[in-house]
C-alpha cells in the first residue's frame, strides 16, 4: 500500500476521502450541532500534512444516509456537510469552501479554483444515488465524474473502508493513489491485534444485536482468550442459556446460532463471560424506574438497559490481567445517566489495563468521550467500528483493497 508521503502532491489537486460521518443533534435554533467531532479531528493530520505540501485538498465525505430517489430528493433532504465544513475550518484554521453539490458545476468551479495549500468539501457525496449503487457500471461511472474533479487519490476515510461505494472503491482505481495517515494508523493498529497479540488477549463486545457480531465473533475465537459479551446483544445469549430476559432486546431468530456459538467456544476452551445481574427498568426513558436483578432471576415485565453491580466488577475482575484488549460496542443505554455504570466501568477497568488498548467505533468512542474519559486513557481510539470489525472478521475491506492495488 503506498502511503501519501510517497505521493508528489505538490501542486496536484487532491480529491481526499475522509470519514466525517460525525452525530448531530438539533440545536436550540434548529440548526445541526455536532455531538462528537473525533472523527473531523482523525481527518485533520493528513489534511495538515497535504496542504503543507502545496496540494490543493479537494475533500469528499458522507453524512449520515440521505434518503430518496434522486439527486434532487436527497439534497432537499439532507443532512448536508455545512456543520462540518464549518467544524473543520475551525479546526484546521483556514477558510473551507463547501461546494454547493457532489460532482455538478459547483464542485468543478470550486475544484478548479483551489490554490495550492487551500482546502474545499464537497456536498454529502450520499446526495448521488450512484454513490452507494449495487451495479457496477453505474458506480464506476459516478466515479468518473468526481476523479475528473482531481489528480490523485488520498484514501483517509477508515470508517467507511468497508463499503463498496464509488469514493471509496471506484475513484482511486481511476487515480493514482495512496493511504492516508489516518488509515495506517488505524490498519497498523489492527494487525498488532490479529498478528501475534499478547496475551491474555480479551475482547469486549456490546451493542444491540448479536446478529451484527456472530461472524467477528467467529472469528475471533480462534484469536482471543476471553470474550466478554455485555449490554442489549447479551440478552440474547442469556436467552439461549435458557434465562428470562422479560422485555430487554432479544434476537429470537439468533438464539439457536448464539447456543451453536457457546458450544463451539466451550469446545475450543475459550471463556464467554455473561453479565450475572442486570438493571431491569419498567420502560427505555432516562427516568425509568428500575432495580438490580440477578441474571437468574429476571422479571417478566422489566427491560434491562444496564449491567448491574456485580457484572460490573465480574467484568473488571475479567480485564484485569489482560495484555490486549479490543472493545467494541456499549454495555448499557450510556446515554441515559442512570444507566451508564455498566458502560463506565469497563472505560475504567480498560484504562487501567497494562498493555495494548482498543476502542473501535462510533459508538463506543463516542460514550468514553461522554463518559469523559481522555483519547489518552486508551492506546487507540478506532474512528470506524464496522470497519475494524470486518478487518477483525478476515474479511477483505473493498476500499482497503483498492489502495492497495
Ligand atoms: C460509519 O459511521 O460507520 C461510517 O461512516 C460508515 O457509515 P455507514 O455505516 O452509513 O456506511
Ligand atoms: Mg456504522
């Protein structure tokens, strides 16, 4: 994989695809607030680096997943990249133009206008259908029209590496191109986990369905030593354990594939490590009322939307010894105050782990920065969780495999 410090950008516009797929929120005035900018951040050393070199960075990012039949319907739609083209300038203190569309007369004027060092975005590249298209020909075609924008490719977007999409797939093949920082740092991050970790190695997994998780699961039960299982998928390996969950998030149809799962991890010797007691609350709202149950003993009408005290030191107890870790996935509604002791307390019990550290995902990233925990507490803080799972599964990432061809 060539790396863009290997690429002469001198002079050359540069059509950059980074991962800016940032949360928002509704400000009080109704405009979008952004929640978390990690991800602009993780963007900002390759676009330093770029436009010190004299490359005009034409930058191309995806916001959230614009819905309708067309160009038109999408761009009314939105959300469109304004809050995050005003983030990012702020962050890299210069002026970033947004283009008023993806690939229309706005961009080339703006593209064709950029000096060298000067940094512009395009609108959300999900405004054009073809960006996500299945049909190839229809993809490639799209592509053709943004790598006119540009004269080589900088990969930088992690996030999204695991999309077929025509930014990430279709563009640097009609370009020459190369890795950005961000994605070697981040792919450099998940070979240290899948080649050769040091043990013992422990995986935290949470989130809400086990069905997104099965295969890196899998997976990973030939590599890791441990798999804690916490937060709304766990309810469905409690549930194939034979335990009442009541009304918490259950995978009825994955039950038989999570028991086939248990038995083949038992087989192989690697421990599966269940919360013991959950916080059972009479509904999902912030204010719910809720108490402590045992995992055996779990009442039909509650919900759990937390681990309770004793899973939490269970699962403390659990990373102590560990000498890597990879933690994907929430353990509880961290959202909610009320229910975020669970999701707190393996942040904790992570950051005081001796060795390597990692946090993959929007989410998990984005609960350690709520839960107010410093970038600093672990090794790495992944700015892509489907991406490192997929990395995590062996599965091939498509934007991965077109940097390195
Ligand atoms: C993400 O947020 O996971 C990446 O930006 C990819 O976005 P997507 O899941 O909408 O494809
Ligand atoms: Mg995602």
């Amino acid at each position: 994989m060539r790396a863009v410090a290997d690429l002469d950008v001198s002079g050359q516009t540069v059509f950059l695809r980074a991962d800016l797929n940032v949360p928002l929120a509704r400000a009080a005035n109704g405009s979008a607030r952004i929640t978390d900018d990690g991800r602009i951040r993780a963007s900002l050393p390759t676009i330093g680096d770029l436009t010190r070199r004299g490359a005009r960075v034409l930058v191309c990012a995806h916001l959230g997943r614009p819905k309708g039949d067309d160009y038109a319907a999408r761009a009314a739609g939105g959300p469109s990249l304004r809050p995050v083209a005003d983030r990012l300038a702020e962050l890299a203190g210069a002026d970033v133009a947004l283009a008023a569309d993806v690939a229309g007369p706005s961009a080339a004027r703006i593209a064709a206008g950029l000096a060298d060092g000067a940094i512009a975005l395009l609108e959300n590249v999900r405004f054009e259908p073809a960006e996500t298209a299945k049909d190839d020909a229809t993809r490639e075609e799209f592509a053709a029209r943004l790598a006119v924008l540009a004269t080589v490719y900088v990969g930088d977007g992690f996030g999204a590496l695991h999309r077929k999409h025509a930014s990430v797939f279709d563009v640097p093949a009609q370009l020459p191109h190369a890795a950005g920082e961000l994605v070697q740092e981040e792919i450099g991050v998940l070979r240290s986990l899948t080649e050769n970790p040091e043990r013992p190695y422990v995986v935290v997994l949470g989130g809400a369905k086990p069905s997104d998780k099965l295969a890196v699961i899998t997976n990973l039960l030939d590599k890791a030593d441990r798999l804690i299982i916490g937060g709304g998928m766990s309810y469905t390996f409690l549930a194939a354990r034979g335990l009442e969950v009541g009304r918490s998030l259950l995978e009825r149809d994955q039950i038989g594939n999570v028991r086939a799962l248990l038995d083949d991890a038992s087989a192989r010797g690697v421990e599966i490590v269940l919360p013991v007691d959950l916080v059972g609350a009479t509904g999902f709202s912030a204010d719910a009322e809720h108490d402590v149950y045992p995992a055996q003993a779990f009442p039909a009408d509650r919900e759990s939307l937390d681990m309770g005290p004793r899973t939490r030191e269970l699962f403390a107890s659990k990373l102590a010894d560990a000498r890597t870790v990879f933690w994907n996935g929430p353990v509880g509604v961290f959202e909610f105050p009320a229910f975020a002791a669970g999701t707190r307390a393996v942040a904790k019990a992570i950051s005081e782990v001796h060795g390597l550290t990692v946090v993959g995902g929007g989410d998990s990233a984005a609960a350690v920065r709520q839960l107010d925990f410093p970038d600093s507490a672990f090794s790495h803080i992944s700015t892509g969780g489907g991406a490192s799972l997929e990395y995590l599964e062996g599965k091939t990432l498509p934007g991965l495999a077109a940097l390195n061809d």
